[in-house]
C-alpha cells in the first residue's frame, strides 16, 4: 500500500516510520524544509527510543522517504494521514483546527484515484465531517472517504506502542473506507491486536474519553495522596490495594507533581470545551483539571516547607524537568510551574536532566545546567526529584547526603523509601502520599 503522512511531528513521524515497517511505502511530508532535510540526512528530529532504527531500516529498504511535496505525496497514495499539530487554541481551550484544515484544503487539491483521506491528529467531535465538506468543496470531483484513527502511543515507549497497541481505533463511514482501513493495518490484525470499527464521531471521542479518563485517575490519586498524608496512610499501599482490583487496574495509579506533557492538560482543556459548547459540562474533566493545577502548587509548598518557609537563599538541586522520563519534552511539564516559582522567590537552582536541556534552556531562564546530580547537589539545601529518570533511581544517597550542606530530600515521584534516605544521613525526607 501506498500511505502519505502529512505532518512530521510526534505522532506522524512515529506513525510514518512505524507504517512503513509493516511493508508499506510511505512518504512521511512536511512544510519545514529543515527538518525534512534531517530527517533525509537519517536524523531523528525528536528523542524516541528505537525510533532511529526502525528509520533506518526501512529507509534502506527503499519504502521510507521524506519530502515538502505533499501534492505528489498526496496523488499515488491509497491512504493520507493528517498529523499536524492540534495546539490549545489561545483563551478558551479549544483544540486550534487551523493547521488540519489547511492541510485537508491541500490534499484535496492533490487527490486523483480513490483516496482515503485520515485523521491522526486529536481532533474535536464533528472535525471529520467538517474536513470532508472542505474537501468536497475543494474538489467536486475527487472520489474520497474520510477516517478517523486516533493514535494512543506514549513518548518514550512510542514505537512499541505503536507496534503492539492495546488496539486500533477506526471510524469509518462505509465498507470501502473500511477495507482500506483493514489492509493499512493487517499486519496488526494478523497477529490479534483488536481493530475496533465505528462511526466518526464515536472515535474521536474515544481519544478524548482515554485521555480525560487516565488523566483523572492520576488526579484521583494525586488527591488521595493529599489526604493521605493528612491521615497517615501510604500512598503506595493504598494504589497497590486499589490497583489489584481488575476493574481498577494499577497503571496510572502512580502519585506525583501533577501530569503534564502535550496530550493530557490539552485534551481535557478541549473535551471540557466541546463538553460546555454541546451544553453537556464535563464536571469531571473540569475538576480533574482544577486539581491538576492544584498539586503543583501544593508541590512548591512542600519545598517551602523543607526550606524552613522560605526558599530564599536556598540551593536547590532539581533531579529530572521534563514532563517525563525518556524524553526530551518539557510542554506543561510540572517543572515549569515550580522551578520558576524557586527562581522568583531567590532559590539557587540547579538542574541536572538527561535530556532536557535543549528545550529546557529557554524555558527555565535563571537556572544553572549540571550533567551530574553529584555535582548539582554539591553544597545544596535541597534535592528535588520532579522526574523518575532510570539514572536518578539508585544514586548513591550517603555521598550525596555527605556533600550538601543542609541535605534535605523533596522526591516528588516516590522513587525513594524514606528510611533508606534518613538512613543515609538525609535529616528530612517529603514525597508524595507518605509520611514525612
Ligand atoms: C498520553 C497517553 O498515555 C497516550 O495513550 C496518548 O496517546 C498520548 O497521551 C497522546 O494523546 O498523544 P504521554 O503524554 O506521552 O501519553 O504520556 P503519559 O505516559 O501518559 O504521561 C502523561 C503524564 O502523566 C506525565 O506527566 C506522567 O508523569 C503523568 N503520570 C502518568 C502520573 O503522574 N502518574 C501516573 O500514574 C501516570
């Protein structure tokens, strides 16, 4: 089969070079000639582990190319995923559709034979069939359907999830968009991963749903956190018996500095949109967002507290920034909200993270870089875990304990049991949902 991917970003380069490794030729298509012209080179733009691999791979076998041509992209294809960005539209939270309807104006210009025309990127109830309208305005003549597949794969595990999903999400209007749709993704469907067939509108929601849905278990827990440590129970103890129920489920269960990243806080902000314009609130949703913002500010007050009241004057060593570990990406990630607070309020801070400096540099202005948490925590009051990166899971607590001059610990990810870190010669210890 012949596929185009119209967008390089996260979920279409991941999904382009992902296709093109079930047999499929794929172009993957983008505006930013610069970032098409590394990828041709063999650079992977963004950090995603395994993802340069399977490039190379199938750019060897000559069925993986990149190019700024959508029309000719576009005019072999049997199928052409839309990918391009769904940012927060500025002031009311609506997903910003701009981008995906210039891109279906575009292809529709560019179609010849039967084409199914599909949209990857996270995209309000009712986007698909306004897409469609555009593109049979556009193109009176073109013989198209539109699908909607939504992607689920998380950064950092993306091309395994990608390549061995919990299932596929599909909305079809008919039985030949459909038999397209099958054939894309027979590799999957030959090895038993369910396909789930529906209607348009029901698999944008789905996306939505997911989304809003794993977002408010982390609220949940995040609260649950809050109270227990107001009762003196464990945060742990208290998932993992929730969790061993099957209808509960232990992922997403894990308490921390709140959930950030490119998906959840905008999916949620729009569902609670497209909740308030279809006069149906989304009660939930808008609380799970509320107590989302909420956590981080507890956060910065858990410092506080571990400052003696104040963090000014205080060094600070922050363990990890991006919104999670095994990725370089820093969108809404907690570190934003409480790093800038030490800043501002006359901490000395220091940030060691594997990966996000790059992004990190313009984002967290007044802050020192180290590459070694030894170093960063040399002579510091604090270390702030705010990332559970691989590196920062068994450092050695008694070196850094002996080194800093006030050696206190605010792990915001519960990496650590706080008897093995007073043990080390830590005299405090916070996290989250445990004692202190
Ligand atoms: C999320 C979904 O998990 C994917 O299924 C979806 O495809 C993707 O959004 C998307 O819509 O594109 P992602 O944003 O990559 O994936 O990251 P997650 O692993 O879901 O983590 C999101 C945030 O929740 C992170 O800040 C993480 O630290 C936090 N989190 C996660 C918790 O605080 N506790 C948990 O138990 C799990």
């Amino acid at each position: 089969m012949k596929i185009s991917m119209i967008g390089t970003g996260y979920v279409g380069l991941v999904s382009g070079i992902c296709f093109s490794d079930f047999g499929h030729e794929v172009v993957c298509v983008d505006k930013a000639e610069e970032k098409i012209t590394q990828l041709k080179r063999g650079e992977v733009p963004i950090f995603e582990p395994g993802l340069s691999t399977v490039m190379e791979r199938n750019v060897t076998a000559g069925r993986l190319q990149f190019s700024t041509d959508l029309s000719s992209a576009v005019a072999d294809a049997d199928a052409v995923f839309i990918a391009v960005g769904t940012p927060t539209r500025r002031g009311d939270g609506h997903a910003d559709l701009t981008y995906v309807m210039a891109a279906a104006e575009e292809i529709a210009r560019a179609l010849t034979d039967y084409t199914v025309v599909v949209t990857k990127s996270t995209v309000p109830v009712g986007t698909n069939r306004k897409m469609a309208d555009i593109i049979r305005r556009t193109r009176p003549d073109a013989e198209f359907d539109v699908a909607s597949n939504p992607e689920f794969l998380r950064e950092g595990a993306a091309v395994d999830d990608f390549m061995r999903p919990d299932r596929v999400i599909v909305g079809v209007e008919n039985d030949r968009a459909q038999q397209v749709m099958g054939d894309v993704y027979r590799p999957l469907f030959l090895r038993d991963f369910p396909i789930v067939f529906t209607d348009l509108e029901s698999a944008e929601l789905i996306k939505y749903a997911a989304n809003a849905f794993l977002a408010t278990k982390i609220s949940f827990i995040n609260e649950i956190a809050a109270l227990c440590e107001r009762v003196g129970a464990d945060i742990k103890s208290v998932a993992k018996g929730m969790g061993l129920d099957g209808r509960i489920g232990n992922k997403f269960l894990h308490a921390g500095p709140g959930y950030g990243g490119s998906c959840f806080p905008k999916d949620t902000s729009a569902l609670a949109r497209i909740g308030q314009e279809h006069g149906v609130p989304q009660h939930i949703t808008e609380t799970v967002i509320h107590v989302n913002e909420a956590v981080k500010r507890r956060m910065i007050d858990k410092i506080t507290d571990l400052c003696d009241g104040s963090v000014n004057g205080k060094t600070v060593a922050v363990l990890g920034v991006t919104f999670k570990p095994n990725t370089d990406d820093m969108r809404e990630a907690p570190a934003l909200t409480i790093v800038p607070h030490l800043v501002g309020n006359g901490a000395n801070v220091r940030v060691v993270d594997p990966q996000g400096r790059r992004e990190g540099e313009a984002l967290l202005p007044g802050v020192t870089w180290e590459t070694d948490p030894y170093i960063a925590a040399k002579d510091a009051d604090v270390l702030l875990i705010l990332t559970e990166w691989n590196e920062f899971r068994a450092l050695d607590l008694s070196r850094l304990a002996g080194s800093m001059s006030n050696p206190k610990m605010a792990d915001l990810r519960n990496i650590y049991s706080r008897e093995d870190v007073l043990a080390a010669g830590f005299t405090a210890y916070d996290s989250v949902g445990r004692k202190s």
